[in-house]
C-alpha cells in the first residue's frame, strides 16, 4: 500500500524570518515534505532570484528582501514566505572623515596662530640707542695706496 500526500513545509525548520549579517556565510534550513517527496525552491520576490535550500552560500545585501519558498511534486504546491533581513556592516566614513577635518581644523588654527604671534613679536617697537656724536663717523673704505 503506497499512501501519496501532498507536499508540506515545515515551519519548525523553516524559520519565516531571518536576520543575518552582510558577508557571512548561511544556509537556509528549510525541509519539505510529502509522498512523492517534493522539490523545493525559494525565490526572491519580483527577481525570481534562487537561494539555495540546505546548502551553505555566501550572503550579501543583494539578498536582503522576500522570499517565496515553494515546496512542489505531482500532489501538489505549497508555498511558504521566509523574509530575509541582511544587516549591512556600518559604515566608518563619516567618523573618519570627521576625524580627518578636525585635525586638519586644529592644525590651520595652530599655524594661523604661529603666524600672528611670530608677525606680532617682529612688529614691536624697538628702540635704537643712539651713538655718541663726540667721534665723528669714518669711512670704511680702503684709502689710496700711499706713496703713488
């Protein structure tokens, strides 16, 4: 006596929502039942993108979305919606673009400072002690040679 029955998902081993993270590496337990056993896929909404079914694959954000898992033989389909949520890793660049402008701020304040103060030091007032006048200013020249 042979009983045929209709296929079947089982909802215990095909979670209906999965969250994983971006660049990992899965495999989506999802097992089918029925008499003659049944072929099941699970295709991506609005792509028809195919996820493999108990096998490990690489995930990524492209597989982020709806998925319509379909457990089908010659009794029949059956259909089970799994929703897969990829966490997309966080993005450094803003803290690093922040650090990147704060020290190039820091650094144009120091310099513009170094310039005022410096200049500011040079612009002070400087008085010149004048010579005594009792020795009159020579010239440093060479004299001619004598005796010519």
């Amino acid at each position: 006596l042979r009983v045929l029955y209709g296929p079947k998902i089982d909802r215990a081993t095909c979670p209906q929502h999965l969250k994983w993270k971006d660049k990992t590496r899965h495999v989506l337990q999802c097992q089918a039942r029925g008499n003659p056993y049944p072929q099941l896929r699970c295709l991506k909404e609005g792509s028809n993108r195919e996820v493999p079914v108990g096998i490990p694959f690489f995930v990524n954000v492209t597989h982020n979305g709806t998925y319509q898992c379909q457990a089908s033989s010659s009794q029949g389909k059956y259909t089970l919606v799994v929703v897969m949520d990829i966490e997309a890793p966080k993005s450094h660049f803003v803290p690093v673009f922040l650090a990147v402008l704060v020290t190039l701020g820091v650094v144009t304040v120091v310099v513009a400072l170094m310039y005022v103060f410096r200049e500011h030091k040079r612009s002070g007032r400087y008085h010149v002690r004048q010579e005594s006048t009792s020795l009159p200013l020579t010239s440093m020249q060479p004299t001619e040679a004598m005796g010519e």
